[in-house]
C-alpha cells in the first residue's frame, strides 16, 4: 500500500504496510512523488536559505564522542554480525532515491557495509565511509565487499576525502554519532541539486520478553547518560534537515540462536566487552538469556524487523559551494 499525505508525518500509523509519505512544500500541489526510477518533487531539496536559523546547541550526552568511539572496539566489530540485517526491499528503495541505475551514492558511517554492500549492484557508484578502520576491514571482506561499484575509505564523515557529487547520502545508526554542526552542512555541499540525505532504519517489533529484558539493560549499560530521543526531532528542531518522505518496509522475520541474539547486544552503545568488566559482561549474558528464553522454548528467537527511511534536506551551507 502507497499513501501519501499533506504534512511532516510522525510515526508510521499503519506500521504493517510499506508506506511512503510526502511533504508538501508551501505552494499548493507540491508534492514529491516516487516515479519511475527517479524521485522528483517541488520542495527546496538542500535546506535553502536555513543556514542562519539553525540552532547550535549541544547533543545530547548520550551521543559523545566517548560513546561514539565504541564502535571501533574490535569486540563491538566482532558481534556486529550479530545485529539484524535491513529487509531486502530498503535497498531497491534506496537506488530509486538516488536515481536508480545510474546514481552515485555516498553511505555515511558505513560500519561494515550493511548498507553499502547490498546497495551497490543497484548503482553506478558507491563511496563507502566509516572512521573505524576495524570496521571497514570487515566490511571488504564479507559478502559484496567487493563489488566493483563500491569504494572504502577509512575516515569520519565530517572530512573523510570523497568524490561529490551524489544523488544519495545514505546514513544507518551512525547518523547519531556524527558532529551534526559539521556533518549535515557538509552533505548538502557534497549532493547534486535534487539529491538526498536518507537516514535508514531497522525497527523491531514488540517482542514478549522486552519488559522483562529492560531492567538487565538498564543495569549492564555503561552509556549512564541515556535519554530517550529522536534523531530526526534533533536534527530539524536544530535546523539542520527538513524532511521531504518516509517509507517502512512490511515487517521481516529474522531468526536466530538466543546466543546469537544476546551476543547482538555487545554490538551496539553501552554494551562493548571491551568496556565493560569481564564478570559484568558475563552476568548480562546469563540474565539476559534467562529472561528470553523463557518465552523461547526452542532456543530461537524470531524478530519481526522492520526498515525504515526517512529522506529529505540536509542544512544548505551559507558560504563555500566546492567540496572535495
């Protein structure tokens, strides 16, 4: 099912259909459509005059360079593996944003190339950039790491050397890593006119053990400043993104050991072995285990994943059009 609306949409209302929604610009009747292979729209793509009225303020706490840093420890790189794979059906999305066959995309925060990997056949270029360099050795050498199209370099997204323009920025989870003051002016200098910065997404569905498994996270974390938030409410309330369309996926099962589930843990912020001491690692293992697979008879979990995008504008630089 395809619905498109009048506003800047919120949360998906229908989250069991693939959607796509579009964001009227002040003038009547434009609205951004997907069409064909291209998506074309009305709206002022890179941010237009924004540049004066972005609000500086600092991220949140959470979202540190110290915290940031954690995704190159080599036991984070080592059970990325671990973490839940983007549905099929985001990519072919993702090379019609960036204009299909012929575009040339920019992926952000790569990490291991979950997106950049299975993008990469669908275009004619893809520029894939990740400051870890652990990260980027597994990346080249996991399936797609390969492909001719795709090209890695090791360096953070704020000045990593690149080879403008693009038709897509793509960035994943490492979206809330980056030095945003930085990062987004940036990519508006590195796109093409009519191009896009995508911040791509997995949600997972409800699972019966989450209330059980939240007070073994909140313990075992070493992230002590986590807030609840919301990456794009950061992004446009600093006037730095104006969204233009979102899309969701239909919810996609990913099975896996329970081993395998709670290792995924250890992939992500506040959950690093090579941060946390030996004896608490291993006590949210065995507490974390014990709470899933009481409702895991089979020793397997099933996650209902869900992908996600968000596209639209990143803040347009008010000086300095050239970028390398």
């Amino acid at each position: 099912m395809v619905t498109t609306t009048g506003g800047d949409t919120g949360a998906n209302p229908n989250p069991d259909a693939p959607t796509y929604a579009s964001a009227r610009s002040g003038r009547q009747g434009n609205v951004c459509k997907v069409s064909g292979a291209r998506v074309a729209g009305a709206l002022v793509r890179r941010g237009g005059d924004m540049g004066d009225g972005a609000t500086r303020r600092p991220k949140p706490a959470h979202l540190g360079p110290a915290y940031a840093e954690q995704f190159g420890d080599p036991a984070v790189v080592a059970a990325y593996r671990y973490r839940p794979t983007y549905p099929e059906a985001v990519f072919p999305m993702l090379a019609r944003l960036a204009g299909g066959p012929s575009g040339a995309v920019l992926d952000v925060g790569c990490g291991d190339g979950a997106i950049a990997r299975p993008l990469a056949p669908l275009v004619a270029r893809l520029d894939a950039v990740d400051s870890a360099a652990e990260m980027v050795r597994a990346g080249r050498r996991l399936p797609g790491g390969d492909h001719p199209h795709l090209t890695w370099t090791v360096g953070p997204a704020e000045s990593a050397p690149v080879n403008p323009p693009y038709g897509l920025i793509s960035a994943g989870a490492s979206i809330h890593w980056f030095d945003w003051d930085i990062a987004l002016p940036r990519f508006s200098r590195l796109l093409a006119p009519g191009g896009w910065l995508a911040i791509v997404g997995e949600s997972v569905r409800p699972n019966p053990w989450d209330a059980d498994l939240q007070p073994i996270i909140d313990r075992y974390s070493t992230n002590r400043d986590y807030r609840p938030y919301n990456v794009i409410d950061e992004l446009t309330s600093r006037g730095l993104f104006t969204r233009a369309g979102q899309w969701a996926s239909d919810p996609v099962p990913f099975r896996q050991p329970i081993t395998g589930y709670v290792e995924s843990f250890h992939a992500r912020n506040g959950f690093s072995r090579d941060r946390m001491s030996p004896a608490d690692a291993a006590a949210f293992d065995a507490a974390a285990t014990a709470r899933v697979a009481g409702h895991c008879p089979d020793g397997q979990v099933t996650l209902q994943v869900v992908g996600t995008i968000v596209w639209g504008s990143p803040l347009a630089p008010v000086e300095r059009t050239d970028e390398r």
